[in-house]
C-alpha cells in the first residue's frame, strides 16, 4: 500500500492493512514512523517525490524480499490490537471512574 499523505492523526487503514500483509510504501513523517519498525524503516519509509519512486520500484523490482519485510509487520503491529490496547484502557478508565 502506498501513501503521500499530507494529515493523518494515526494511520489505522495503513496498520491495518501492513497487519493484514501489505508493505506499506510511506512517507517520512506524520505518524508514519511510530507505525514502521526501526529495522524496516528504510524500505518502507521515503522523503520526496523520488523517494517514493525509488522505493516503489525497489518493491516491484524485489517482490519477493518485499514479501518477507511484510510479513514482519503483523508482529510488529500487535501492540495496537485490542488484546494489549484494552487492559490500559481499563485502567485508566478504572483509575478515572475513582476519581
């Protein structure tokens, strides 16, 4: 999946998707990185209109290496699934509610 968003508050359709499989091709800022693992960044992130050429064709070019950092991503991205998001949201909420 590729974007050249200029406002996102979060970037879900994108940790979705990359959760679901794609490689996301995304520029360098917004919340993009915090999505990206460190070690992934480079092939998924781009500055400029060239960047993102270059990594759009590196993806293309390379579909099977592509494949694999995808694959990585579902690990990654487990942090924002509703398994470790709903315990702290029941303890802030719990924490609120005492107040």
């Amino acid at each position: 999946m590729v974007s050249t968003a200029i406002h996102e508050f979060f970037g879900i359709a994108i940790a979705e998707a990359a959760y679901c499989g794609a490689l996301p091709i995304l520029p360098l800022r917004l919340s993009y990185p915090e999505l990206v693992p460190v070690a992934l960044r480079a092939r998924c992130l781009y500055r400029g209109r060239d960047g993102l050429v270059r990594q759009l064709r590196w993806a293309l070019e390379h579909a099977a290496e592509a494949a694999e950092l995808a694959a990585e991503l579902p690990r990654a991205l487990t942090r924002f699934g509703w398994r470790a998001v709903a315990p702290r949201y029941d303890a802030i909420l719990a924490t609120v509610a005492m107040r």
